[in-house]
C-alpha cells in the first residue's frame, strides 16, 4: 500500500480528512465511481489516517500503525472480496465479517474493514450485514467500494455515507466516448428483455473485433443494471443517460435477474483482468446475461 497525503484541492478528499480530523468520520462509509484502483486508494488512505497515532497531517507515515499500513501487514486493516470476484460475495463470508467486528482490534484503536465490489453482496448479503452497518462496535469502521452506489438496498445506502469520485471508470486510459459506451451497454440491456437468445448475441457482435470497447462497456452495463434495480426497489433519480434502458430493465426483469446480471459483469471485468481469451469472453457474456435472465 502506498500511502500518500489527502489533497485539500479535491472536495472528497478535503471532506474526509475534515470529518477524519475532527473525529467525525461515519462508521459505514460508500466510496463509488472512479477506477477500481482509485478506489482502493481512497480507502488505503483513510484507513491510514484512522490508526495513525502521529500527528498532523494524518496519517502521518511514520508511526508504527502507518508503517504496517503501508507495508499491507496491519492486522486491524482486514480487505474482504469475493473468493471468486466471477462471483459475489458469499453470505457466510459477509457474516464471518460481522463477526470479526465484535472482535477487539489487535494493535490499533481501531479495527478498519475494507470491502471491495461491495454491491455484489447480492440481497441477503447486504441484508445480513445491514445490522452491524446501523449499530457497529464504536471501534469499527467499514469502507464499502463499488462502481455506483446504485446496486445497493435503500436500507444500506441510508445508514453509510457517500464519497464519489465521479464517473466509474475501469481503468485511466479509458478514451472512448461515454456516449458509444452508453450506446454499446444499451444494446445488451435491451437484448435481454427479449425472448429469443439471439438477440443478445447479435448486439454482443459488436464486441468480436473490440476488446477494447468490451472491457469499457463492461463498467456501464453494470451501471445500467445498477440503475434498474434501484428503480424497482425505490424509484431512485438514475443517470439521464442511462434512464430509459433502466426504466426497461426494471419493468422486465427481477431483482434477482438484476442482481444477478450485475454480478456477472464482475466476473468478465475480472476475466478482462486476468487476460481471459476475448473470443471467449464475448461468448461467456452472452451466456452469463441470458442466464441470469431466467432466474
């Protein structure tokens, strides 16, 4: 972990390290949008800065808990994903989680929990670790990461405070236009409302000769399908330009079809990752979505 200062130009990080400074950081913090690694530094960070015992700025990058920060090796600073990131998070894993909350922290005076792809908890997930969200050990705090704040229940979102680091983005070098990727991830949503098999293989044709455009899709279809489950359970504000194939999606499918398609976009973003064969990648989207469709 590479621990750097907050930078008091950036609202977020100006925000946080107030609310750390003054000792008024919320126990069950949201950090959506942004890259998976922008993310993950974001929480490295804040996790620092809430075990520092130097002094100001914090976290200070010198005392023994920073040090071990650094170095990935405190024991109070626990990252949890899903053993399998094709998958989603295990609900005996997030109850494994609320379990180690109750434990006291080992060095520091606090005990730090890092969640990465939290919204793919999935419904009883996050409904399992709604409890200890609202009422934590005073000790504890948890930082959940995602894409887009979307995918989680109105019961979660409103017991966690939100910091965003704007657009969901894979990766930094993503140049693609937003409206192409918009338009990309929309011809798959549409395709799934649709009873024939087909359809969705000929709006993933696109895809054949692109690797690039899949892997930067990818981010928005979970967005859309995000954006469709929160409709269905609260009738949220979504993006504009992803509201219309949302509103369609919802009206269509199931929370657990939504669910499910989310989390199946996870698994090809950590194929892409791990350089899983294209051609194979296009087939398993296709295969993964309509799947998920009929549940």
């Amino acid at each position: 972990m590479r621990i750097g200062s907050f930078n008091a130009e950036d609202s977020c990080e100006s925000r946080i390290y107030t609310e750390i400074s003054l000792g008024r950081f919320p126990h069950a913090a949201i950090i959506e949008g942004g890259t998976p690694e922008e993310r993950m530094a974001l929480a490295e960070k804040i996790s620092a800065a809430l075990i520092c015992t130097g002094g100001e700025p914090r976290p200070c990058g010198i005392c023994p808990n920073c040090i071990k920060a650094a170095a990935d090796s405190h024991p109070d600073i626990p990252v949890f994903s899903a053993e399998d990131k094709a998958k989603a998070f295990r609900v005996d894993m997030v109850r494994s989680i609320r379990t180690q909350a109750y434990i006291l922290p080992n060095e520091a005076d606090r005990k730090v929990f890092i969640l990465e792809n939290a919204h793919s908890m999935g419904l009883e997930g996050q409904n399992a670790i709604l409890k200890i969200l609202e009422e934590p050990p005073s000790y504890v705090n948890f930082i959940l990461l995602c894409s887009s704040k979307s995918g989680f229940l109105p019961t979660v979102l409103s017991r966690a405070a939100v910091y965003s680091l704007g657009e969901a983005r894979l990766s930094d070098d993503n140049t693609i236009p937003r409206e192409k990727l918009v338009s990309a991830a929309s011809d798959i949503a549409y395709s799934l409302v649709s009873p024939d098999d087909f359809e969705t293989v000929k709006a993933a044709g696109q895809f054949e000769k692109d690797a690039a455009l899949l892997k930067s899709t990818l981010p928005v279809m979970q967005e859309i399908f995000a954006a469709a489950l929160r409709i269905k359970f609260d009738g949220g504000d979504v993006e504009d330009d992803i509201s219309e194939v949302a509103e369609k999606l919802s009206s269509k499918l199931t929370k657990r079809s939504l669910l499910e398609a989310s989390e199946a976009s996870d698994g090809l973003i950590e194929s892409i990752r791990q350089n899983a064969n294209h051609n194979l990648t296009v087939t398993r989207l296709c295969t993964l979505l309509r799947r998920a469709i009929t549940n």
